[in-house]
C-alpha cells in the first residue's frame, strides 16, 4: 500500500517498547510500529468515509495501549488495535483522553494555525499550547494571558522527546530571528536550583550575596565589602562561589553567564586553595554552549542536555551536519586526543569530500591529502573504499597511493579487481603472508596460462609460489617447470617423484 500510496504524513513517537512511528498514506489509511528496533507494521482499522486526510491527528501510548486520535471537520475518532470509534461529548472511559476541560482562550485570530504544540513539564501539573501561525507565535496556559511572539519568516516547532520546552525558530527579546532556539519554562529542572536560589526576589543565598558583592565592587563601593562580610562571616564563601558557577551552567544569556563567573571569580581571591577545576570546566563548556547555540548552527542545547550526550555525541551530530570547521575548533579547544577529534572528523569530512562529482579524481585526492597529511589515526584505506563505493574507482587507487599500510591497500586493491597493482604492493611491503594471499587469489582469478605469465614478471612471488607448490601441489611444480624449460629441475623433479 504505502508503494502504491505513498506517505503523506509520519509521526514519531514513544512508548515503553521504544522509538514508534505512525503513518497516514495516500489511501488515508493510518499504519503504525511501536519499535523501530523490531519493525512489524500495523494497520490501522479504516475510518469511515474518510477521503481527505484529517486536519490533524495524533498517536497516544500509555500502558503498552497505542492509539490514533484524529479530527475530521468536527469529528474526533479513536483507532485502537480492533475498531475506529466517534468520540462524543461523553467520552468513554479511556484514560488516554482528556477528561475536562483545563482552560478556554480566545486567540482574536481568525485564520486556523498552522501548528499546534503541547508542552509541559514532566509530573508537573503547569501546561502549555504553543500555537503557530505565518507570523505569528503564541503560547496559551491555565490563564486568560498569553505570551506572543511575531516571526521573522514562516516556522516550524518541534517538541522534545522529555517535554520540557519547544524547539523552533532562535528567540530575539522582542522578535524572533532566523534559525533555531529554544523556548522553554523556567525553571527547567531540579538541577537549575542554584539559579533560583540566586535570582529570585530578595534572595539572601550565598551566591546572590556574592554577585551584589561583585556588582558593588565594580561601582567602587563600600558595600561590596558589607555583603562580602556577611558570607564570610557565616563561612559561606566556598558554597557561594560554587553556586554562582553552577548557575551560570544554566542561563542563556552570555551576559548572564559572564556576570555570574567573575562573581566567582571574585570570590575565589578570598579563599585559600579554592580548587580551580570546576570553574575552568564550566568556562569550557559554556563557550562549547555558546557556540552552538548560535542561530547560524541552531542546537540550543541546556546544560543538562549537554552533560548527557557527551562531547563525542555532539562532534557526531556536528559532523553529520557537515559542520566540520567547528568541530575541530572544539576538539582543538577541548584539547581532544586527535584520534578522539581531530583526525575522526578529518576522516568524515574525507568522505563527503569523495562524493562530490564537480571535481577531478586528481584534485579531490590532493586536497585531501594536503589537508590530513600523515595524521595520526586517518585510515586512507577507508575513505578510498568510500570512493570506490561511490563509483570513483580511479579516485580510490589514488587516494590508496597515500595509505602507508600495504596491510590496508591490497584487500581493497582485490576487491576493485586490480589484482595485479595489488600483487606489486605486496612485494613492496616484505610481507611474505601477504604475497601468498594475493598469489592465491590471482590463481582462482585468472587462467592458468595467464596466472603462470604473471608470476613470471614477479620473481619474487614466482620463488614464493615455487616453495608453496613443492608442499602443497607438486603437479603444479612440474608444468612451472616445464614453462620455464628447466630441465635441471626437471629431472630432479622426476627422480624424486621415483623415490616417493
């Protein structure tokens, strides 16, 4: 059906079995898998009458029960495993569906929107719809109040597998700029505490003290040495330097952040052996943050978020978006091992370079040898075998001529059917196992006149062969020396052949 069909819409989504997606075909028919890992498709029961695709529809799961729920005109209809029913103004006690009614708000606008998000804390009871028109965004709670935000150019939203936020267009204070952001509640998690405790009104935590200090300080004034007493006094100091670099993990704003370090900065020039890890650690990975927050690459990620995918997974996602200078610049910042950073996206970058067709077999591999060079932990083999992948055969065997390793250039020399350049890179190498495999593999390739011909330009691999045959095939030693009109070894060959 979907060959025949088509996809119009898909749908991620997820369960207790894993990553699920959902989708509408042409034939307006819903299909959907519970886990990607394991794909068994499922389809859905039809709707009845159905012959345009809904004007929104969406899959619920909870307690391993998966459902569609659609609206067509003023309809609303539930697909489960076995039947497509009508929700009605009484629902049926699924627990699924809404209940009641949580809030009623007038958006004045009369056009439908183009998108509509649901967004809430996890085991939170605050709720939001964040409704998105042409140019025009808006987020809608458990009020008759609204925060609006106008649009630069026309958007899309996405929510995050953990709702905690929304994901679209990058938020300026007054409008929205090109690219990607983040909008989301404050505070977003447990662990943001030490930016509560710091700036919430009238707050008297060490950390707060400590940055009125630092503010008054920069004014010239008495009254940063008054907030300063006040937390030495109650041996607060440590806690408070701490808590101002903790905080500055989760704003935003690089003001913000840079307020909040030299607070701790300041801070720390009043305690002896204050340990200096956690603050240079924080500076790092705020200007990671920062740099990848900007709208031009657009993943604004949370400090949280960060810490939990790692910087390997970060690079990966930057490599994948093609993103390669600023990947090395942060493996250089980080001070990555080069076979951890540097070299890996090298080798990436290498391999999309391989695919592009605008450019000579010669010119892509100079470039690319003149960019890795003899990198520690580049396999020139690998990106060679991409470019025969891609077709570029020629480009493949160039690109070979750079990898040191003969180990590494005659398996994919063989495989491109270039067995006798493979031949010469085993002779050169010295490496005796690696000429009898590719000996071996010429004698089920080619004919046996051919094959002897070959060994005879290569003496080296002919004696190698020639000691091969005298333990394992004493009938082909004979016709080699036929070949070779060697009479001497001839006769030997016979009288021995008497003895035995």
């Amino acid at each position: 059906e979907v060959l025949q069909n088509h996809v119009l819409e898909a749908k991620v989504f997820h369960t207790e079995y894993g990553t699920g997606v959902a989708i509408l075909t042409g034939a307006h028919r819903f299909s959907l898998t519970t886990n990607i890992d394991d794909l068994k498709l499922r389809r859905m029961p039809e709707v009845p009458g159905l012959q345009k695709p809904p004007s929104c529809w969406a899959v619920l799961s909870q307690d391993r029960v998966t459902i569609v729920l659609l609206a067509v005109g003023q309809d609303l209809y539930l697909l489960d495993n076995t039947s497509c029913s009508v929700v009605v103004s009484e629902p049926r006690r699924v627990s699924l569906l809404p209940q009641e009614k949580l809030c009623e708000f007038n958006s004045s606008i009369r056009s439908p929107p183009k998108q509509m998000v649901w967004c809430m804390r996890p085991r939170s009871r605050q709720r939001a719809v964040v409704v998105a028109w042409d140019r025009q965004l808006m987020v809608a709670g458990n009020s008759t109040e609204c925060i609006q935000y106008p649009l630069g150019k026309r958007c899309h939203s996405r929510r995050p597998a953990q709702a905690v936020g929304l994901r679209g267009p990058s938020l300026g204070r007054r409008r929205l700029r090109h690219g990607q952001g983040a909008l989301q509640e404050h505070p977003v998690a447990p662990q943001d505490e030490a930016s509560q405790e710091i700036f919430k009104i009238a707050s008297m935590a060490p950390g707060a003290l400590l940055l009125e200090a630092q503010k008054e300080y920069e004014k010239e004034s008495q009254k940063a040495d008054e907030y300063l007493r006040e937390i030495k006094d109650q041996k607060l100091l440590p806690e408070a330097v701490s808590q101002c670099i903790e905080a500055a993990g989760y704003e935003h704003e690089p003001d913000t952040q840079k307020s909040l370090l030299r607070a701790a900065s300041f801070g720390k020039c009043f305690i002896d052996k204050f340990p200096p890890e956690s603050f240079v650690r924080m500076c790092q990975d705020l200007r990671v943050l920062n740099a990848i927050r900007d709208y031009q690459i657009g993943i604004p990620l949370t400090f949280t978020q960060y810490k939990r995918l790692t910087i390997e997974v970060l690079l990966d996602r930057l490599v994948l978006r093609r993103l390669y200078p600023l990947a090395i610049r942060i493996c250089e910042y980080l001070r990555l091992s080069e076979i951890q950073g540097v070299s890996r996206i090298l080798a990436h970058w290498a391999c999309y370079k391989v695919q592009q067709k605008d450019k000579s077999d010669e010119e892509v591999a100079h470039a690319i040898n003149q960019k890795l060079g003899d990198t520690p932990g580049i396999s020139y083999s690998e990106i060679a075998a991409r470019a025969y992948d891609c077709g570029r055969t020629e480009l493949a065997i160039k690109l070979l001529e750079y990898e040191p390793r003969s180990g590494e250039q005659v398996p994919l020399l063989l495989k491109m059917k270039r067995s006798k350049l493979a031949l010469s890179k085993a002779i050169e190498s010295g490496d005796t196992d690696l000429v009898y495999t590719v000996v071996l593999h010429l004698k089920n390739e080619l004919n046996r006149g051919t094959f002897f011909m070959t060994l005879q330009n290569q003496p080296v691999a002919l004696s190698l062969y020639r000691q091969f045959c005298k333990h394992q095939e004493r009938e082909t030693l004979k016709d080699l020396y036929n070949q070779d009109d060697n009479h001497q070894e001839l006769g030997n060959f016979h009288v021995h052949s008497s003895y035995s």
